[in-house]
C-alpha cells in the first residue's frame, strides 16, 4: 500500500471535509471543515490530505511556528484516519511522511503535537513514532515533541 500525503484541493475538498471519525473521537478533533478555513486564513497552516493508494483514508494539518515567534518550529495540529481504515498502519506512515516533510526544511529544529490525557491511544501511538512527553499544558492537553536536532535536547 502506497501512502501518501497531498494538497487539499477544489477536487478533494469535499471528500476531506466529509471523512468520518467515531462518535467517540469526534471530542478529540477539530473538524476538517473548520481546520481547512483555518488554513485559509492563516498562512502558516499546511494542510494534507491522506491517500492509501489513491484513496482518501485521512487528513493532517501542521503549521510552522514562525507567528508565535518561534522559528525553527512546527506544530501538528490535526490528524485523523478515516475510522473505518484504522489499524491498518496508514496513520503511522502518514505522521512519518509528515515528520519527513517538515524535516525539509533544513533549520526545522522540534515538531511538536498535543492531545488529550485522557486519550491513551494517542499517547500510545504518538510515542511510538518518537514523541515524547513534556507536559499539560494551560488548557489541559500533553504536549508531546520531536526533537530534530540531538544537539537540542535537554
């Protein structure tokens, strides 16, 4: 199965807005809708659409830190696997091409993402692709990081 990630497009768009999550997880994410207006609005934002093969299986949207000062930077902000395509090792090859992506960018120094505590199966999944924990934040969510350069780390 070949992954890969793509621009959200006029002949995506509706696809990418209507891919499905579990009732259960819909508490965990923005939607896609609301993140690709985000995107539309805030230049830093890159929004990718996920293919298996040549099927849309999810969507991710990472953003460069540069607004909040803090170049070198990038944050994942939204993730999602179509849930009917779950466990199927697309989600991890996707985060990784992401990762790969932004590592593109040669000055890239940390990759940082969140998500609930109470979540365990992101805190699982995220730290089997290298994330490692550094904290709640001021609204409750783990901030987990990727340090792109070993010469950063604490």
């Amino acid at each position: 199965m070949k992954i890969q990630l793509r621009e959200v497009d006029i002949h995506n768009f509706d696809e990418v807005i209507n891919l499905p999550l579990l009732p259960h997880q819909e508490n965990y994410l923005a939607s896609n809708a609301y993140s690709l207006a985000q995107s539309k609005y805030d230049i830093y934002y890159r929004p990718r659409a996920i293919y298996a093969d040549d099927q849309l299986t999810g969507f991710l949207m990472y953003k460069s830190m540069d607004d909040e000062n803090r170049p070198r930077e990038y944050a994942i902000h939204r993730f999602m696997i179509d849930h009917r395509q779950q466990g199927k090792g697309i989600g991890r090859q996707a985060l990784q091409l992401a990762i790969e992506e932004i590592r593109q960018d040669l000055q890239a120094e940390r990759i940082t993402i969140c998500y609930l505590p109470e979540n365990p199966v992101a805190k699982d999944f995220y730290a089997s692709v290298g994330f490692v924990e550094t904290g709640v934040d001021e609204e409750g969510e783990m901030n987990a990081e990727i340090v792109l350069n070993a010469a950063l780390e604490k």
